[in-house]
C-alpha cells in the first residue's frame, strides 16, 4: 500500500513539474511574437557601401528581420522601370533612392503605397508628396568631377559651358545616360536652362550634341566610370557629389568643381511600394529616418539630409553650394521626351 502511495505522489509531482515547463514554453514562444517578421526586398540606387551600412544597423536593432532584408542596387530609372514592370506582382517592399520626377512618376501610376509616417512633419513640403507617397531623404547637387592626378582645380573646367569647350574633346566620359537618374536630371536641366517652360528644348539638343561630341566614352554602370576615371581614359565627366566624395574618401583620385553658374539640386527620395510587404517596408523606412542614422549618414557618408538635423558635420558646414534655378516641375513632364530623343538623335553623334 505504502509503495502504490509513493508512485502515486510521485506520477503528480512528474505531471506538476511537466505542466510548469508547458507553460514557461508557451511563455516563450508568446514573447517572440504572433507571427515572424517576411522578408523585405529593396530596389535600391544609393552607393552599396550605403545599403550594406544601413541594413547592418537596421538589422542589429530589429533582429526579427536579420537574414530576411535582401538590397538590390541598380540605377534610379531601372528601379522605377523594374517597379513598373512588376505592377502586377509586386517583388520589392521599398523603393530607397529615386529622384523627385522617378518617384512622382511611379505615384501618379499606382505604384507606391500613401501613408503618413512619423517623419513626414519634419518634411519640407517641397521635398514630399502631398498624398504620401515617397519622401525625399536627401539633397543631391549635381557637379563637374575630374581627376585630380591629372587636372587641379585651377585647370579643371569651371561651369557647365566649359565642358563644351573643344579643348575637353575625347577628355570627358559620361554615365550612360537613360538608365541613370543622375545623368538624365543634368541632362534635362542642361535643357531647361534654354526653355524655362519646355517647349522649346532644340537650344538644348544642340548644347548636349557639342557635349556629346567632346564625350570619349559613355559608361555603362557608376563602377564602370570610376574605374575609367581613374585610368584617365577621361578625366571630365559630371557626377553626383555624394558618389564623388565617397569615391574620394577610398583614396580614388577625385576631385570636384562647383559650376559657377549653379548645380542642379536633386531631391532624393525614397517610398513604400504598393503591394509589397507593406509592414517591413513601413519599419525599415521609419528607421531611415532615424534622428541618430541621418546624422551618421551626413557625416560619414557625406549625405545632405532633407530633414534637419541637430549638428551638421564639418564638410557640410563648409560646402559652398550654389543652387541652380530648375523647374522640376517642366524637367518631370518632359524628362522621358527629352531623352529619349537624345538617346536616339544625340548620342554617339555629335
């Protein structure tokens, strides 16, 4: 009796002490969340040393999605093309890196998702869209870059009308124009100096065939360009100055002039897209903005934030930017016009 008392006792002690740990386990599996974090893709036209820093940390604060953030670089126009082309069956969740007339674009066709986030009151209205659709992140001045090992600044050209100047012939390669959303914002806004609304763009094409005639080279991607600027295969081209001080910074031997008639100043900006992981994306751009990161990005990765930030670096506070007046506006209605018929009666032809 004794013995079928002990087993008895301790058959519930076993039963109590399985029962705690059932409970310290659904504990757990509660705290990790009701369902894990999905994957989030990223079309993106920043520098991939850019990219590759910003899921670092985003990453390290959000483990959840550790493993789960796939970038993928590409040129500003790919990523509204790809995006474009994708309407159907969204594959990436955020577009980071577009400019204001890409960005535009894709809202007016349904691409992007509205929200409103949290940053969007730290927003200039002229750097976002009305309805919350994209947002600009960053201010991109668009200079004249040239090799310092083979020009200084004194020798290298000065404004934009230099580098139509016969002496640069065969001394300046250009980024491949269409695919890129730096090239076609210089581009347009070398056309819109001469048609202020648009419709008149021949002074324009005339301008851009002298330049194509002095263009040794046009390169197919930003490494291929840095790679030939390097070699001094050319020594001109025009460029973002972001890319040009990061390039810089890993001692490739580039330098830059402010042109002195004014750089156009692109917005730069970033959306959720429409039928995309419409969650991950909305956290991962919250981040972006995160007061801590915009100052990191602005000092070490010589971005211009589009919102303020509470201490400026030293490069910032010493940049000597001169805007140039660009209607964005005209440049957005005739952007695709104006290139194309530069890409199929300008380049190569002058």
């Amino acid at each position: 009796m004794k013995r079928r008392l002990a087993l008895a006792v301790a058959f519930s002690a076993l039963l109590a002490v399985s029962a705690c740990g059932s409970s310290d386990d659904d504990k757990d599996a509660g705290s990790s969340g009701a369902a894990p974090a999905e994957k989030v893709v990223i079309y993106s036209a920043r520098d991939k040393s850019v990219t590759d820093y910003v899921v670092e940390q985003f990453t390290a604060k959000n483990p959840e999605y550790k493993g789960k953030v796939e970038v993928l670089n590409m040129g500003a126009q790919e990523v509204l093309e790809r995006v474009r082309a994708e309407k159907a069956n969204p594959q990436a969740s955020v577009w980071w890196g577009g400019t204001q007339q890409g960005l535009a674009a894709g809202a007016g066709e349904g691409l992007l998702e509205p929200w409103q986030p949290s940053f969007a009151s730290k927003i200039d209205a002229r750097y976002k869209d009305a309805e919350g659709r994209w947002f600009g992140e960053i201010l991109l001045p668009e200079v004249i870059m040239y090799n310092n090992k083979a020009l200084t600044p004194e020798t290298a050209p000065k404004d934009w009308d230099d580098l139509v100047d016969p002496k640069w012939k065969d001394k300046i390669i250009i980024r491949d124009v269409a695919a890129s959303g730096t090239m076609r914002s210089i581009y347009a806004s070398m056309i819109q100096r001469y048609t202020p609304d648009g419709s008149n763009p021949q002074p324009g094409y005339d301008w851009l065939r002298k330049l194509d005639a002095n263009t040794v080279e046009y390169a197919a991607n930003p490494s291929d360009l840095y790679l030939k600027m390097s070699r001094e295969q050319g020594v001109v081209s025009a460029w973002n100055l972001q890319d040009i001080l990061l390039q810089a910074n890993e001692k490739m031997p580039f330098g830059y002039v402010m042109p002195a008639s004014g750089a156009p100043v692109l917005v730069d900006g970033v959306a959720a897209v429409k039928g995309g992981n419409t969650e991950g994306a909305k956290k991962f751009l919250e981040f972006l903005f995160d007061d801590s990161l915009r100052a990191s990005l602005a000092k070490d990765y010589f971005q211009i934030p589009a919102v303020e930030i509470a201490e400026k670096p030293e490069w910032l506070t010493k940049l000597d930017l001169k805007p140039m007046n660009v209607d964005w506006d005209v440049i957005g209605k005739n952007e695709t016009a104006w290139i194309t018929h530069w890409n199929a009666q300008i380049k190569g032809k002058g």
